[in-house]
C-alpha cells in the first residue's frame, strides 16, 4: 500500500533476478502544482495579453539513508513540470543531487541553486511570477555540474555553504559560490558571493556570460505575523562582458487568519552595458499580493503590480521608458 507522501521501494540486484531485496528507507515523493491567470498590459504596443503562467510547478523524490560510521546518505531528484505549455519539455532537471552527511557537514553533488542563489531565503515573496527578483537581479543560478559543502550549524546560529563549479568546457574558468549565513530567531543575515558563475542575465548582462556578484539579505521576525526582508546586490562581467550592475529589493508581509498580505519594491540599475559603455539602463518593480490558505495544502493568490523599463532596459530605447501593469491571480497545491 502506498501511503500518502511517502514511497516504499525495494532496490532488486543481481541482473533483475529476484534474489534477496535490499530495503532503503522510505523516501518521499513531493511536489507543487501552481498555475496562474496572467493579465499584462504592453504599453509598447497599447494592448492587453492574457497567458496561463506556470509558477515553477514540479514533482521529486528526496530521502536519507543511514550508512556505517554516523554518515548518511542523502539524495534528491526533481524535474519542473509544465502544466499549461505543450510545447516546452515535458520535464526539466531542477535541484538534484546525491551525497554524505555527517557530524562535520554535507557533501553534494548534482545540479542545484548556488549558494548566492539560496542566499534570497524568503524575502522574494513573488518569487516565480512575474515580479520574481530575477527579472531585475543577476545571480539567480541552478547549475547543472556541482560540488558543494556545507558546515553543520555551528554555535546554533551560523552556517557556510562553498560551491565548485567546474568549467565543462576547456579554455574555461571554474566557478564558485560560497555563503555565510547567521539565522537568529527574529533577525537573518545572509552575505554570498559568486566568483566566474555563468547561466544568468540581469538589466543589460548578456545570458551565459559568467558574472562576479556580492549579495546581501536581511530577514527579520517584526512580529509573529510582520516579517520584512530587505537585499542589495552588486555584479560585473568577466573577461569580454564588462557591464556593470547593482539592484536593491525590500520586502514585507503581513499573516492574519488564513491571509497573507504581501508588498514588494525593487530596482536594477546597469552603469556599464556589456561593451564596458555608461549606462542608465533599468526596471523597477512594485508590486502587492494576497495569498489565501484553503487547507493544509492548498493556496489561492491574487497579485498586481508595475514594470517600468527605462533607458535600454527590456527593449526600450535610450531616453525612452515603458510601463507594464500585470495582475494574476491562481492556484498552488503541494503534497
């Protein structure tokens, strides 16, 4: 019998044949289904678009495994999903990987979020909408060749995490990413870095083009119910890119029975394009948002906000802006 969230496997060996079965731990088998009804008015073009947009749906299996010597085996696989698109790739690798744990931290390996990616916590409370901080912030990386470690909580409140990216291709750089994160019960503080990270874009930094950057988040626990969250960002190419960028964001949320209201503000700005050229390219996003919970499990959300391109930014010519308003509204059930 399959009981809820959870999967019992037996590992069969010895060519298929069915010989003594090893029993693993249970894993679980998880996911998200979020799909939303997006408006967009396109003041390029004075009209107004309607589209189904996928909030990064997704299904995985993740799980433990004590080993001899105090060490666990830890493993994960996660695949997108896109309910409302045919067209793109049924399935597509998200954060997977396989390693050891231990008294003295973790080990990975796989494809997963850079520690600077991780380092946005909570704070981006739109994250995978339209409003997500990756439409304004470079950095926001899930590579697909990683080793990672990461430092048992130490002193009940510090963690470091330092991710190897090793270059897939020769005449390439490795990268790396590395964290330090301090999570106290009402504030955290979170300071990342990359170093030579390629697979993201940000105002004017073209895609794949590896990029150096140093974040910053804030979380703080106002209130049971108040929770803000502020980040500054700064990031420059390497080797032929030479934009240079920085961006800001802040954030607040307020929980009140089954409701959660939610406002978020901020801003990319680009001083240099990728030609090593001034710049005054930049978007600004503004946006608020009401999650309502339906059960355990389930949530209705509805959100409104602006885009404003300026400069060379989204398109736009220099000295001209533009102003895209969206709402959506939709629904998220994860199990």
């Amino acid at each position: 019998m399959i009981k809820r969230n959870k999967l019992s496997i037996a590992v069969l060996i010895a060519g298929g044949a069915l010989s003594s079965a090893t029993v693993y731990a249970e894993p679980e088998f998880y996911g998200r289904f979020s799909l939303g009804l997006v408006n967009t008015y396109d003041q390029s073009i004075d009209e107004r678009v309607n589209k189904i947009e996928n909030q990064a749906s997704r299904l995985g299996i993740k799980g433990k495994h004590a080993l001899d010597n105090n060490m666990t085996l830890v493993y994960q696989y996660e695949t997108g999903i896109n309910p409302s698109d045919s067209t793109k790739p049924i399935f597509s690798t998200r954060n997977s990987f396989v390693g050891l744990e231990g008294t003295y931290g973790q080990i990975i390996t796989g494809t997963f979020d850079t520690p600077l990616k991780k380092a946005q916590a909570k704070v981006d409370l739109f994250n995978s909408t339209s409003f997500d901080i990756s439409k304004y912030l470079a950095g926001e990386v899930r590579h697909k060749q990683s080793v990672q470690y990461q430092t048992p909580k130490l002193m009940d409140a510090f963690r470091a995490t330092v991710d190897w990216l090793p270059a897939a291709e020769a005449d390439t750089d490795d990268g790396f990413s590395a964290s330090l994160e301090y999570m106290g019960d009402v504030v955290g503080i979170t300071v990342a870095m990359d170093s030579k990270v390629d697979g993201d874009s940000g105002i004017v930094t073209k895609k794949e083009e590896q990029l150096n950057a140093v974040r910053a988040v804030l979380s703080v626990n106002a209130t049971d119910s108040v929770k803000l969250g502020f980040m500054v960002q700064q990031a420059e190419g390497t080797e032929a890119d030479k934009s240079e960028e920085a961006g800001w964001m802040a954030s607040a949320s307020w929980s009140l029975n089954k409701m959660k209201l939610k406002a978020q503000l901020g801003q990319g700005v680009a001083s240099k394009d990728a030609t090593g050229a001034d710049s005054d390219a930049s978007l600004t996003q503004a946006s608020l948002g009401l999650d309502y919970s339906m059960g355990k499990n389930t949530t209705a959300f509805v959100y409104t906000g602006v885009s404003r391109y300026e400069d060379g930014a989204g398109g736009t010519a220099v000295g001209e802006s533009r102003n895209d308003a969206t709402t959506g509204l939709g629904l998220m059930y994860k199990f």
